[in-house]
C-alpha cells in the first residue's frame, strides 16, 4: 500500500525594512540573512499615513502581486502572481473617486500615476496591501516595493531597492510574503 505524503509549504519570507541611521528617508531591507540599502518616503516614516503625505507606512503588509515591464525586466523568477505592465495602465490615486487605489484603464480623468513609466522605477513593481483589500479615503495609495532612482533618493511613501537586488530577492516571494516595515 503506497503512503501518499504532503510536502509542507516552506515558511513564508518575511522581509523586513529598518529605518537608517541619521536619514529617515533612507532605509535596509533584510530577507533571508542578506540585508541590502533601500529608499523610503520623502517624510520618512508614519503609524498615520494619510493620502500624498509622502510618508512610508509602518506596517506589516503582505504581497499581493506584481507588474513588470516586459520590455525592460526579462527572465524574472517568481512565485508571485505577476503582471505585464500596459501604456493603459494607470493607479487611481485620487481619495474620492470610486476607483481610489486601483489600477484602472487610460483614459482616465482623476489623479492617477501611470504604471508604464519612462523613469523605469516601475519596471519591477510589487503591490503591498497597504489600504487595498480593506480601503478607506485618504489612508494613502499606490504603496509599492519597486526600484530605485540614482542615489537612492526618497519614494512617494514606497519601499525601493536596486534591481540587482530585487532581482535577488524576487525568487524568494509569492503572495502573502510578509514586508514589515519598523
């Protein structure tokens, strides 16, 4: 009589983000016992993130899922449910629009930060859950793990780290992978 076995999933990552010292713009990002420089928000960070206040969210959020550019980011390896990014795509920042943080199509009147950008932060870009499935006005959108710009300067309120890096980590992810920010 064959015993049928189960393999139990591996336990989830948890990637956490540490404030730097002397910048809080700035950050570490450690997963997995490697731990790598990364930008945070223009304000730093927050326990009260509120809409455009540039501030990164003190939280726990899980992974939801992600876009890339197909054009610019090939061969990714990933558990992580992923999206080719579109010219169409937007994400609907504006608190008092039905549509407020999430993706909708172009075109599209309200304010918005269009997903296909020419300054390749987006070019990996991974959606947090950080006002999504349970939303409330104004609580702030488009909280993303994406890439960095030169000098690792300050995000709207993301979490960014270079492409050597993401790429690093990315094999490591899958929905539900936990980024807590202290």
């Amino acid at each position: 009589m064959a015993v049928l076995c189960r393999r139990k999933a591996p336990p989830a990552l948890v990637v956490t983000v540490q404030p730097a010292p002397g910048d809080p713009r700035r950050g570490f990002v450690s997963f997995g016992g490697l731990t790598v420089p990364a930008a945070l928000g223009r304000s730093g960070r927050t326990v009260f993130k509120r809409e455009g206040d540039g501030a990164t969210p003190i939280a726990a959020m899980r992974l939801l899922y992600g876009f890339y550019r197909g054009d610019r980011a090939l061969g990714l390896h990933t558990a992580l449910p992923m999206r080719r990014i579109r010219k169409d795509m937007l994400w609907c920042d504006q608190p008092d629009h039905p549509s407020y943080n999430r993706l909708v199509r172009a075109p599209f009147c309200p304010s918005h930060e269009e997903m296909m950008r020419r300054d390749g932060l987006y070019d990996i870009c991974l959606v947090l859950d950080w006002n999504v499935t349970s939303r409330r006005r104004h609580r702030g959108s488009a909280i993303f793990f994406h890439l960095i710009k030169p000098g690792y300067q300050p995000t709207a309120g993301c979490v960014a780290i270079s492409l050597k890096d993401m790429r690093r980590l990315l094999p490591h992810l899958r929905r539900g992978t936990v980024v807590r920010v202290l």
